[in-house]
C-alpha cells in the first residue's frame, strides 16, 4: 500500500502554438498533509528538461496557451477570494498576474483568436443573499438531489481583457454554461474571427435535464442569444482552425444509450462525422487546417487515438504498447501530447511529431514502479450471450506458477458506459500482490465494443450484463488457474450495482465488497442527481404504472434475501451520485438475513474518496476482505 502513495499524477497537457513546449500539471500526494501538492511544469519537447511554473498554488487546473505563445493562463485559487481565478503568465519572465476577481470564480475559459480578450465561465451569486443570511432560505425542489442544501443559481459568460481589467458579463437567463454534477464546465469557443462566442447552453443548472443542451452563441460585443445547433444532448463546440465550420459531441443519433458522436456543422447542416466508426468518442480536437479531428475512445481492451476526416472512415494510430489519455493537446504544425500509460507503469507524458509519428515519452515521474515485481496483464475474449463478442482485462498474481490454480477476484468497473482496459491500475496490482488472479469484465452497456453493446442495456441493466459476466468467468475458469472454490465479486458505483445484483443471483461468490453501490433503481431515481437520466435505461419513470415493474425487477435489492457471500460494503457519505441510501438498505437487507456484512462510511461528499489518505484506506479493506475469506488458512 505504500507504493500507492507515491504515485504522481500528470493531468491536462497542452502544447504550445509552435510545438515545443508542453504545459502540464503535476500533482504528488502528501501523505502528512492529505493534501496534492500540485504545481505547473513547463517541459521541453526536444529535450524533454521540465520546469515548475508555480510554486505553493492549490487547485490549479486548465493551463492554456494564448494563441501567439507568449503567454499561458491557468486558474488557481486565489488567496483573497478562496475561490479559483483566472491567471496569465508572461513566458518571457515575470510573475502571473490574476486577472479575474470574479466572487464564484472560474468554470472554464478561452482565448479570443487576437490574445486580447478572454471568455470565461462562472456560477451567479445568490439574488436573495442578504435573506438567505439571514436564514430566510427555504429553496423550491425541482431538479436537485436530496443532499441539495441551497437552490442553484446559473452559469453564465463573462469577458475580460487578457491583461487584466474589467469583466463584462455576456450572457443572462435561467439557463446556464454548466451544470452541478458535470466534471468540467464546457469551454466557450472563439469564431475564427473573433466576433461571436459559441457555448453549450443548458436548461438550467441541475444536471437532471441536461440532456436537452444545445449549442448557443453570442457575439462577443453583447446581444442576444442565438442557437447553432439544435439538436437536443449537443455539448462542447469548437470551430475549426481554418473557416466558419464547427463541431460539438452528442450521443449518436440523440439517443442517450448511445455512444459519443462527433458532429461536424458547416453551411447550416450538421453530420455526425463518426458515423463509420460506430462507437463511444471521449474527446476529441481538430487537426490543422480543419480536414480532420483527433478522437480519443476506447477499442476493446485498449485507450486509442484516431485520425478522423470530415468524411470517410477513422484511421487508428500507431501507439504501440501505449494506452492514450483522453485529454489530447494539438499544435498548429499537428504535433500532439497526451498522458500516457502501459500496462505496467502509471501515467507520464508523451508527444508525437505528427499523427503519423510513434509516441516518445517525456518524463520519468513514476520511474519506481519499474523497480516492482507486477502481475503479468492482458486482454481476454469470450463469446457472450445474444451474439456478444465481449472482452475484459485478466491480470495474473504475482509470482504465477503454471500449473498451479489461484483464488479469483472480479474487479468491476463503473458507468455503466466505461470499459475495462490493460493500461496500469493499481487496485488490480494490489490484488495480484495479495496472490489473486484478477479478472474486469466489460459487460453489456461499456462503451468499448460499439453502439450496439452499449445500448444493448436499454431495459436490461442486471439480467444481461450479469450473463455476461459469467459468461467471461467460465472462459478464465477455461485457462485452468482458478480455485473454483475461492472466488470473489467487487466493484465500485456501477460496479458495485453489479457486485449486488450478482451475489443475489449466482451463489458461486465467496466473498463481496460492494462500492458506492447502487441497490434500489426507484429510490435512487427519486433522490440522486440521475433523475431523467435513469429514465433512458427503462424508457420512462418509475412512479407511472406503464414503468414501474422493471424498476423493481432490475433493482438488486430485490433479490437481498438470495445473498449468501460475506460482503464488505463502503461508500461515501455525501455522495449526490449514488447515495448512501442504497448502501444503508444492502446492509440492513443482508444484516437481517444472517449474512457476514460490515459497513463503513467515508464523511466526505464525493462519489469515491479522492484524497490519499483514504484511498489508501480503501483499498487496504478491499484487498484484507478478500484475503480474509480467499485466501486458505497456512
């Protein structure tokens, strides 16, 4: 476990306009403090020399480039006031100067294509602020989660001159830039020439009906807002670095069971560019001269980058044995930066010249894995039920001996609409040091396999995916290394619906520990941020008669009373994703029935413990519950 306290995280390179320098942050966990000592780096692309930029800043995020080079922003958080705030840093020497004193602070933010502007994103403060301090502050329920202590005010666009000054505010409305629950506010985008704004435009605030965004600009004197594009689910636009085109991600077809597509609009009509590949899109950014985007998603077992024209099919490229971030950075010559991972060491900086070139890794910031004896990892392909060819990650223990069998523990992932793939990750290997073969399966609904698996959990979120995992548990137990006999199932949010549903249907299990679970899908509907969300997975809501039997069917607190396997159950307390609600109801359903259960309970209000301290601690009960029923007794 201590390993795991040393491992640095790289996070949101970009690479400067002329491709030779890479902007990065670099985050070392501190275990003493419980902190991430955070700082941004500057690394030469040649010769791969790295800088720190700052030095004692907390909270930074989204470096980027003004667009002539001479200058990089970032937001951080401000001393005075405590909220994050927009800096720019001359790169010829001198101090960052905070140019934003905006008292919500800043979301997300671009450069006007002439350096001398900046649009910015930031949340409205209160109208009723004096009544609400005053405890005059009862709020209307409508979209919100049941954690909600106050309403929600929108997001809106402001501007501000790059040298500093003062902000204007562009947009007004109860629509709003973002959302509570969306990990990163969508970034406004620049015309080429500088004269309108494009943004995602939600309904509101709440991240419940977000699915009817759409694409809205404002020209960036002020004015009225107009739409770009309509079709409902459309988010993060970016024009093209050559002409008037642009391009947005929705779920194909508008359908939300559907993976990422890439649209591209141009002369008024929009075409989803990513039709042939037919598959989930994470991210993606244009090329030069506009011809092509850069995609990054997952095939099968492996993280993968495309070459995407405007039309025609995508061009994988060639990684080698490198799994590629999402977060993908692009000069204007088209060399491009990326963290990435292999099977065996954790995250570090790589470039590519060129699309066409072989990724070259920069920095060494995780070098003592390399020192480390790990379990062997590798893909493994199964034929599933209804047709399925499925696939999942197979990590080996450490110190495999053919011939010998092991005890197996099934790692689950989350999403549901995430996938499995073989680059590091260190649960898997604290397994396989604890003497596990350790199997993750990608089960109906990942988003690694294509469309058509990924929507194949519309109204079958338990019974299918649960045949698919068995499905690829008899194909290990094929490979003649598992003790039938010691098996266990486990999993985090999705994965931990899985781990209930699973121990309540198949009684091979011989030990559970079950994540931030989601157990009953009625009450999750009613009180987690999902709401409409849930609703694309069962085709409306629970509480209309037409519905409500398979919100009960599929719900794996339905079936507690099947549980036999001593089960460890953990989640957070101020979870708005999967309430602990659930997790109550697991361990009272399983407690009452006389299986072996504990609970325990982080008191932080994340959806999975992001600070060091009790990651750790996470992990050591998840690899101690298995050790403790698995493992034979010496």
């Amino acid at each position: 476990m201590s390993d795991l306290q040393k491992i640095v995280n790289l996070s949101e390179p970009q690479i400067s306009p002329d491709g030779k320098r890479i902007a990065v942050i670099v985050s070392t966990p501190d275990w003493k403090t419980d902190k991430s000592q955070q700082e941004l780096d500057l690394v030469d692309v040649a010769s791969g020399a790295r800088r720190a930029l700052t030095w004692k800043r907390e909270d930074i995020s989204s470096p980027r480039w003004s667009p002539d080079g001479m200058r990089l922003a970032f937001i951080a958080k401000d001393a005075e006031t405590k909220e994050g705030q927009l800096y720019v840093m001359p790169m010829d020497g001198g101090d960052a100067l905070r140019v934003t004193e905006i008292k919500r602070g800043v979301d997300a933010y671009s450069w006007s294509p002439d350096g001398k502007q900046i649009a910015f994103v930031s949340e409205d403060e209160p109208a009723n602020a004096k009544a609400i301090k005053e405890h005059d502050d009862a709020f209307q329920v409508t979209d919100n989660h049941f954690l909600t202590r106050a309403a929600l005010t929108p997001w809106h666009l402001w501007l501000v001159p790059s040298a500093g000054g003062r902000a204007k505010r562009l947009t007004h409305g109860d629509y709003s830039l973002q959302t509570d629950q969306q990990d990163n506010a969508p970034v406004p985008a620049w015309s080429r020439d500088g004269h309108s704004i494009a943004f995602t435009h939600f309904p509101g605030a709440y991240w419940g009906p977000s699915f009817h965004s759409v694409i809205a600009a404002m020209d960036a004197g002020g004015g009225e807002t107009r739409t770009l594009a309509s079709a409902e689910g459309a988010m993060s636009a970016t024009y093209a670095p050559d002409g008037d085109s642009f391009a947005f991600m929705r779920p194909r077809s508008g359908d939300q069971n559907n993976g990422n597509a890439v649209y591209v609009t141009a002369n008024g009509k929009s075409r989803d560019v990513t039709e042939m590949l037919a598959r989930n899109v994470n991210s993606y950014v244009w090329l030069p001269r506009g011809k092509a985007l850069l995609l990054a998603g997952g095939e099968g077992t492996r993280s993968v980058l495309w070459e995407q024209p405007l039309s025609g099919a995508a061009k994988k490229l060639d990684l080698g044995d490198v799994e590629a971030g999402t977060d993908v950075s692009v000069s204007k010559a088209g060399a491009l930066t990326f963290i990435g991972s292999t099977p065996t060491h954790p995250g570090e900086l790589y470039v590519m010249d060129s699309a066409d070139a072989k990724p070259r890794r920069l920095t060494d910031l995780n070098t003592f894995i390399d020192s480390l004896t790990l379990g062997r990892t590798e893909s493994i392909e199964w034929q599933g039920p209804d047709g399925f060819r499925e696939d999942g990650v197979l990590t080996y223990p450490v110190g495999y001996q053919r011939g010998q069998t092991y005890p197996l523990v099934l790692v689950i992932h989350g999403g549901p609409e995430e996938s499995s793939t073989v680059k590091f990750a260190p649960l898997p290997q604290l397994l396989a040091a604890a003497g596990f073969v350790v199997f993750q399966p990608n089960y109906r609904g990942s988003n690694n396999l294509g469309d058509a698996y990924q929507h194949a959990i519309l109204r079958d979120t338990g019974v299918g995916p649960g045949k698919d995992v068995m499905a690829g548990v008899d194909a290990v137990k094929k490979l003649g290394i598992v003790d039938t006999q010691r098996i266990g199932v486990s999993g985090w949010s999705y994965g931990g619906y899985m781990t209930t549903w699973l121990t309540g249907h198949y009684p091979v299990w011989k030990a559970a520990v079950s994540g931030a679970a989601l157990t009953d899908w009625v009450m999750d509907y009613t009180v987690s941020y999902y709401q409409t969300g849930d609703t694309y997975f069962f085709g409306g809501s629970p509480w209309m008669a037409k519905y409500q039997d398979i919100w009960r069917e599929q719900s794996p607190i339905t079936y507690a009373h099947n549980v036999t396997a001593p089960t460890l159950i953990m989640g957070d307390v101020g979870d708005p994703n999967v309430p602990l609600l659930n997790s109550y109801e697991w361990y009272h359903a399983l407690r009452d029935n006389g299986v072996p259960v504990e609970f325990y309970a982080y008191p932080v209000d994340t959806h999975f413990p992001k600070d060091i301290v009790r990651t750790t601690d996470v992990y050591r009960r998840w690899v101690g519950w298995m050790s403790q029923h698995l493992q034979r007794a010496p």
